[in-house]
C-alpha cells in the first residue's frame, strides 16, 4: 500500500461528511472574514474614487499616516536589536534567571494594551511617577509622540525574541564555533554566521512587529491624548472620523490598513514556509549528529 | 632567574603543550569530571592519535586545546604561549561537521580563506578548488550542504580546515561517518598532506587500526574522570598501509591495553 492510499483509508468518513464539513468552514470564513473585508473596500469607495482620494491626502489623515511609518521605524529596529540580543542570551548561554526573562518576554502579549498604555502614563505622565522631573526639565512623553513610540515598543516586543528563541536554540552553537576556528573574529561571526542562519526567522518576526506597531490601537490610544494632526496615528483617526459620521472617508483610512494586513499576510506565508524549512534543517543536523 | 627546564622550553619551544589540564561540567544533572590532571606535549610537525572509549573527554581536550572550552585548572601553551581563544593557527575539524548550510560546498570552504588578508578572489577560488579536488568533491562544488551525504559532509569540512593552511590541525574522528574505502584513500591524503605541509597534527578516533596507521604515537584515554593512561611510540615508516602486518601487531598490543584500562562495560572501541 502507498502512503497515499493508507492516508485515504484512514478518512473514512463518506464523502458528504466531508464535503458539508468544508462547505461548512468555507461559508463561516465568508462570512466572518471575507464580508467584512469586502465592506471595507465597498465602503471606502461608495462615495468614488475622489471623495477617497480626499480622505487619504487630506493634511490631518496624512500626518496620521506619516506618525504611524515614524512609529513603526522608531518600534521596530528597537524591538530588532532587542529581539536579537534578548534570544542570543536565552539560546546560547546558560544563566540565573534565563526562565524569568523569558516570562517577561510574553508580558506585553498576556496583558491588555490598554493596560500597557496606563503603565506609561503612571510612569511618565504629568502625575506619575517622574512626571515632576519631566516637567522640570520641560520633557513630554504623554500625550505627545515619544508616549506613542514607548507604547509601541513595549507592546511589540515580544514578536522578534519569539521567533528567533527557538530558532536559535535549534541550531546551536556548533557553527559560530567553527567560524572562530576559522579565524573570524566574534563580530564576523556574528555578521556572517549568525544573521545568514536566522535571516529568515528574523524576517519573519519583523514582518508581525511591524503590522502590530501600524496597526496597534489600545495601548496607543491612552497615550497619544488623540490631537489632530499631532498625536493621532491612522488607528486613531480611523476611530475620530467613524465617531464623526464620515463613514467613506474612516473606510478609506482603515482600507490602508487592511492592504498593510493583506501585504503582511502574503509575506508572512512566504518567510513561514522558509522558516519551517529551516528549522526543519536545523533540527534535522542536530538529529543526524545525536545518531552518530 | 629562569630554571633549567624553562630555559630548555625557550630553546626548543613544544608546538603544543598540554600541562596538568583538568575540566568538570556542571549541568542539572550533576556534575561530569571530563579531565582529570591531563598532560600531553605535541612537537612541531608530530601527529598524535587519541584514543579511548565514548565519553572520556577527547573531545572536550580538543575544545581546550582549540581554545574554545576554558580549563578549571592547568593550561595550554601554544609555541609557549597560553591559549586564551580560538585562532586560525589551530583548526578545528568537529565530529559533526559543523557546515554553513546557507552556503554551497565552495562557499564553505572559502570561507575560511575570505577572512585571510593578502589574497585576491582569485587565489581564493584557487585553492578551494585544490582542496575540494583533493577530498575528492570537484564535482559538488556548488552542491547545497543538504544534498550532500554524512560522508561527503565530512570532506567538505576537511576541505574548510585544510584551505586557510593551519599550522596545527585538531581532527574529532573526522573520517567516522565515511566508507573503508574513501577512508582508506583519506589516510594516504592526510599523510602526504602532513608530510609535505609540516603540519602538527592531534587526531582523535575509536578506531585504534586507524590510529596506529596515522599516528606517530598513540595516546589511550581511560574514562571517569577522562585520564592519560598510556602513550605508544609507533615506529612504522610510512606511509603507511592499513593492512599491513606490523601495524596490525601494533593495534592488537594497544587494544590489549586499552581493554586491561577500561572496565568491562565500557568497551566499545574497533580494532
Ligand atoms: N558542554 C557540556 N556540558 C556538560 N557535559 C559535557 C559537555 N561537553 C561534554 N560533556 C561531558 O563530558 C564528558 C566528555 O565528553 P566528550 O565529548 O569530551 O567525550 P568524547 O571522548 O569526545 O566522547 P565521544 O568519543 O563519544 O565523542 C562526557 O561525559 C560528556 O557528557
Ligand atoms: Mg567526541
């Protein structure tokens, strides 16, 4: 028997079965994800092309766009950096306290955002904690563009140090030893061993980092104190036009925002599937050398 | 004021020297005394097998020696200079083979060479395909390393530490996962290789055969904690063949002793 033909054996269940099963999901994904994506675009354009055009140039949406790309281009090669040395640590040395580090890591995911942009401003704001000090020497970070930077930060996190931790501790140190025998200095190795052997992982992790860090609204919203022009990211103003009745032009906003979605879901599968192989690789090496 | 035999080192300086070298691991699970007070001169251009059961710390030495494991105490002078990390001058071939998968066959082996200074891209090119033509992969050089076999994984790291022309080559049972008859063909390679090159060369294996054929001696290894039992002057000429006569007399003789230093349960070293 072929592998093939134990599969369809195993799948015993009469066709219909399995064909209302599928029809089942199919019509659920349509109408849980497909409607409403489909409404977004409808709804951006019901008023036409120019009334969308309008919305998106307009200065106060256009400042909104530009504070969400400054955003994430601030969060995300942060949150890189951090993401690297926070997984280099946990894979590739041993030390007191590696578990409470990783606990911390997946903080800002088990915590409401919301909550996330209260600690901020019970940090920073006019009476928090060293809000005093701020004020002294004329610093705002609430209500002001460095608050929405820090919530961003802190709520993406966790999404590079996640992919790369199990990465890394796949594959090992073996490889950067052998680069030092070969005469690489500790930086060579870093730049021609480590980052060719988890491009992909790291790709992966900051293409969801900065989705989230465009798309954040929770945390974001306690702090940015929503000033036209000013604090107002494209989540945020999507949210002020909706609350004002303009409904075309919140679509047009949100439509964005969900291309922003679509393009990160296609790159997202495409890296997946060159990380799976990886890890599949480094996995695969690490067997190959246990067995002999 | 310097001794006697300092002054005797400064004159004629050991390649490598190995002085009172002693490693314990600490993991949950306990703690693994890997080396127990080794000691072990090597000169310039001598080649040196270690032998001796899985587990006895052979690998752990030559992590030391490369200088990319530290010592709890003692030390590893390198032409009389302590080692403090790894250099390109002491190669390391590990028993896994510790490729570079995101390159093909001929970027492993250059990459070694690219991080030498004074060469063009050509003479680079050149002496990787030397190298690769020498293992016998010429054919594989843009070859992805997932293609390749355990055995012609093996090769290609040979290729890699052999390019940069390290002085002194530390060899982890390199040629265990290949067939008796590329091995065969190896052992005349690495000879001549040695020979013509000067290499100093410490190669560790289970195969005691393989041993007495490379090596200008045999140093045995006993386990728990990881031990220097005896060393062999083999006074062969070479090269030398694998199936000869003489150096079966001499792997028989040190198999006796290594299963005389072992306890019974431990013994799983080829003849
Ligand atoms: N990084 C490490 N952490 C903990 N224990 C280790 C480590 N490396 C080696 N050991 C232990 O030290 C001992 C010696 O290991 P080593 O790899 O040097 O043995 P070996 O002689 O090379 O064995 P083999 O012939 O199987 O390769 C083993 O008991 C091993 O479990
Ligand atoms: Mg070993």
């Amino acid at each position: 028997m072929t592998p093939q033909q134990i599969a369809e054996r195993a799948t015993t269940e009469p066709r219909w079965i399995r064909w209302t099963l599928i029809a089942l999901a199919l019509a659920f994904l349509a109408l849980f994800v497909g409607l409403p994506l489909a409404a977004v675009f409808v709804s951006a354009l019901s008023k036409g092309w120019a009334v969308y055009f309008a919305a998106i140039t307009e200065p106060v949406a256009w400042a909104a766009i530009k504070l969400t790309l400054l955003t994430a281009a601030i969060a995300v090669p942060l949150n890189l950096v951090f993401g690297v040395a926070a997984a280099w640590a946990i894979a590739k040395f041993e030390f007191r306290g590696k578990q409470v580090l990783i606990t911390l890591i997946d903080l800002p995911f088990s915590v409401s955002p919301v909550v996330s942009g209260l600690i901020y401003v019970l940090i920073f704001g006019l009476q928090g904690w060293l809000g005093p000090w701020l004020q002294d020497h004329d610093i705002t970070i609430i209500f002001a563009v460095p608050g929405i930077v820090l919530a961003t930060v802190f709520v993406t996190f966790p999404f590079v140090a996640r992919e790369l931790i199990p990465l890394m501790i796949a594959q090992g140190t073996e490889e950067e030893e052998a680069a030092l025998t070969l005469g690489a200095s500790g930086w060579q190795t870093f730049w021609r061993v480590t980052v060719p052997n988890i491009k992909w992982g790291l790709l992966y992790g900051v293409i969801l980092c900065n989705a989230r860090a465009m798309g954040e609204f929770g945390a974001v919203s306690v702090v940015s104190g929503h000033i036209r022009g000013l604090t107002n990211t494209m989540t945020l103003h999507v949210e002020i036009l909706y609350n004002e009745y303009q409904t075309a032009a919140a679509f047009a906003v949100a439509s964005l925002l969900t291309l922003l979605a679509l393009v990160t879901l296609a790159a997202k599968s495409a890296v997946e599937w060159r990380v799976r192989q990886q890890l599949k690789a480094a996995r695969h090496s690490h067997d190959e050398d246990l067995l002999t | 004021m310097t001794t006697v035999s300092e002054e005797l080192r400064n004159v004629a300086p050991e390649k490598l020297a190995v002085e009172g070298v002693s490693k314990t691991f600490r993991t949950q699970r306990g703690h693994v005394h890997a080396l127990d007070n080794v000691s072990l001169n090597v000169r310039e251009g001598e080649f040196v097998c270690l032998v001796g059961p899985s587990g006895c710390g052979k690998s752990t030495l030559l992590s030391i020696i490369a200088g990319l494991e530290s010592t709890d105490s003692g030390q590893v002078l390198a032409d009389g200079k302590p080692v403090t990390g790894p250099g390109r001058e002491r190669m390391v071939m590990f028993q896994e083979s510790a490729l570079f998968p995101w390159l093909d066959v001929l970027g492993n082996v250059l990459f070694g060479l690219k991080l030498k200074p004074n060469l063009t891209g050509k003479e680079r090119r050149e002496v990787a395909l030397f190298y690769l033509k020498l293992v016998g992969l010429e054919n594989f050089i843009h070859a992805n390393i997932h293609e390749l076999s355990g055995g012609m994984k093996q090769r290609v790291a040979l290729a890699r530490a052999l390019a940069p022309n390290p002085r002194v080559l530390l060899m982890d049972e390199p040629f265990a996962a290949l067939d008796a008859l590329t091995r065969e063909q190896l052992y005349g390679d690495i000879q001549r290789i040695w020979a013509e090159r000067k290499k100093t060369i410490i190669f560790v294996t289970h195969n005691v055969r393989e041993a007495v054929c490379l090596g200008d001696r045999v140093v045995l290894f006993s386990p728990h904690p990881g031990r220097i039992q005896e060393k062999f002057e083999i006074k062969l000429p070479r090269p030398r063949d694998i199936n000869s006569v003489d150096l079966a007399k001499y792997s028989t003789e040190i198999t006796r002793a290594l299963k005389r230093h072992l306890k019974p349960e431990t013994t799983e070293v080829a003849e």
